[in-house]
C-alpha cells in the first residue's frame, strides 16, 4: 500500500472565508481517504466544522482529524508552536484521536519575533491577522529560518513524508490572497492555488477532482482597496454581513461584503483548474431578497435567485472549459 491512488483537492475561489471546512468535512465523512492535508498558510486560518450538530474551529489542523484520518502539516506551511498545543488540547479534550496528526519536518516555525514585527509593521496597515506569517515566510525564503525538524517538542508528531492511498487537500485562504493572484500587497504570503499542493509530494498528474468553495455573495477580511471600509454603509450589505454571520473566525472582525463579483469569479475558477464549484449561502441571499452581482464590470439586478442562478450557471459554463458542475447550497446542507 505504497500507491496513490487519487488526489482531491478543495480550494477557496475568493478571499477566504468561503466554507471550505464544510466541504472538506463533508468529503472526509463520504469518501474513501487515507490522508487529509494542509499544503499552506498557517493559524492565520479558521476553519469551522459541523460534527453531530455541533461546532468545532480548528485554525492549523486538517479536518479529517474529526472523521479519525490520518491528517498531515505539509513541508509549505508554517507552524506556531503554542497554538498547535493549544489546538492539541482542544482536539484531545473534545474526544478526537490526535496520534493522527503530523507535521512535515520541512515546515517552518511562526517565532514570538516574527509576531512581535507583524504586529509592528504589517497589521495596521495591512489588515493582516498578525499572527507572524508574512515575517515566517519570508525567513523561509531568506533561508534563515527554523523548520520543525529541529524542534524536540515536536519529535513524536514527525510524518515520515510518506503518502499512499486516496488524498483529501485542504486549502486555506483564497484564490484572491495568493501571493501570485491577489492584490499585492493585501494578501497572504503563501501559495493559496490547488497547483501548490503537489509541495506535499505527489506528482499533478494524480489530481482528480479540484472543488472550488464560493459563496453567493462576497466578503473580505482584513484590508483591501477592492472593498473599501464605506461598503459597510450600505443597508443592504449590512444585512447581509448579520444575516450571513460574516464575522472572522480567527480575528473576530465585521467582513467587508459585497454583491459577487462574476469576472473574478470566472478569472479564479478558469486559473485554479476548478472541476466542481460550490456556491454556499444561497440562503442568506434569499433571505435578504435581492438578486445581484457584478458582471463586466457593472452591477445587475436580478428579478429572483433562479434568474440569477440560470445567468451564472452560463456564465460559468461558457467560460470555464474545465469546470464539470456547478452546485448550490443553503447554510445547513451538507453538514
Ligand atoms: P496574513 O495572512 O495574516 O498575513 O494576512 C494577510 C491578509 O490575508 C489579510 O487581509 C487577512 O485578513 C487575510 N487572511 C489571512 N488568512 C485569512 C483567512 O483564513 N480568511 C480570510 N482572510 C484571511
Ligand atoms: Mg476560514
């Protein structure tokens, strides 16, 4: 059992935030996996999962540590050690088997120095969520920095970068937050696009599916000049940010939202290589009861949701060679 079989792979088309933890659940519950794993980023992260009705939030660790799956740190993120203990605490105390955690030993270490700078240079003016990722990061490409191999504490949740079997990756962040794609500088310092999984260790060619979460709607965290701070002015927005609880998980703070933005959503399903795209919170549109979205660079006002659904449906279709289905969701499906 040396093999890989598949590689499934979940990304974010946007800026985070678009309910990739409820995706990757719902995968690690029905599919047949041998490994769920983490190819980048860091705590910056917040993912929240459903289990039996009730809510977990994870921010480092892979979410089929809650289907009881091997679940891996790969060799591209970066790893704060207080918050993975933390997290340990959290997941043992909660009754989860945390023997089936590993962490890459290539994986860099978050230091107090690299938040203390965070906090100092990049968070008032980047909006970032200051917990030390832009300052790892660019250790890691400075070839200075401290990876998890030479950290005693950590020694018994060393993986032996070894993979076989079926595949889950779990993305973090967004397509828009790449390093390479986003709004320099308001991104993340790491490669948030389906491509950058293969730094686990396995060759492209074994990618099967690539599911790209999204939403109804869009919502920024941290700052960005495409969603200026006066969008939360706007009533109808407003509405949908309590409707839609758009509130951080990791930072706590208001999202900025705004109506979906088709091109960007077209450019980012074209580039990821996205083959199934989920369009989550459907409800929370509906709710509101107004239809609208951004397309060629200006805004159209739909009569209902099925007008607007038929119209991105199209849009998609026509523009996305590679993309296979197209599925909505309303916040308590596919839980
Ligand atoms: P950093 O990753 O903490 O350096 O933050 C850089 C930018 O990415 C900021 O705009 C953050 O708000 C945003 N960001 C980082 N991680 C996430 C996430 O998991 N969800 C949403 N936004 C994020
Ligand atoms: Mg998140």
């Amino acid at each position: 059992m040396d093999k890989i079989g598949y590689v499934d792979i979940c990304c974010g088309l946007n800026w985070g935030d678009e309910a990739k933890g409820k995706i990757v659940s719902y995968l690690s519950k029905v599919g047949d996996y041998s490994f769920v794993c983490r190819w980048s980023g860091g705590n910056n992260a917040g993912h929240t999962i459903y289990k039996n009705g009730i809510k977990y939030k994870t921010h480092l660790i892979p979410s089929g540590i809650f289907y009881d799956i091997p679940s891996i740190i790969g060799p591209d993120c970066v790893l704060n050690i207080n918050s993975f203990f933390e997290e340990i605490d959290y997941l043992k105390n909660n009754g989860f088997n945390t023997n089936l955690i590993f962490i890459s030993p290539k994986a860099h270490i978050v230091t107090e120095e690299h938040i203390k700078e965070d906090k100092q240079k990049l968070h008032k003016i980047q909006g970032t969520t200051a917990k030390g990722i832009a300052p790892c990061y660019k250790d890691k490409y400075g070839r200075i920095g401290k990876t998890v191999k030479d950290i005693p504490q950590l020694k018994s949740y060393l993986w032996d970068e070894k993979l076989y079997g079926n595949i889950l990756c779990e993305g973090a962040q967004g397509f828009w937050l790449d390093i390479n794609q986003g709004n320099y500088p308001y991104v993340t310092s790491s490669n948030c696009l389906p491509y950058a999984a293969c730094s686990l260790g396995f060759p492209p060619q074994f990618i099967r599916h690539i599911y790209g979460a999204t939403k109804i709607y869009d919502t920024r965290s941290g700052i960005d000049p495409l969603f200026p701070e006066n969008l939360l002015e706007n009533q109808d927005l407003l509405q949908l940010v309590k409707i839609g609880e758009e509130y951080g998980t990791t930072t706590g703070r208001m999202r900025k939202t705004n109506w979906l933005n088709l091109d960007k959503l077209v450019d980012a399903v074209k580039i990821s290589g996205t083959t199934i795209i989920l369009i989550s919170k459907v409800d929370v549109i509906k709710k509101l009861n107004k239809y609208k979205l951004y397309h060629n660079s200006t805004i159209i006002d739909f009569e209902d949701f099925d007008s607007m659904k038929t119209y991105i449906d199209k849009t998609l279709k026509q523009n996305c060679p590679l993309l296979e289905n197209i599925t909505y969701s309303e916040k308590n499906e596919l839980k």
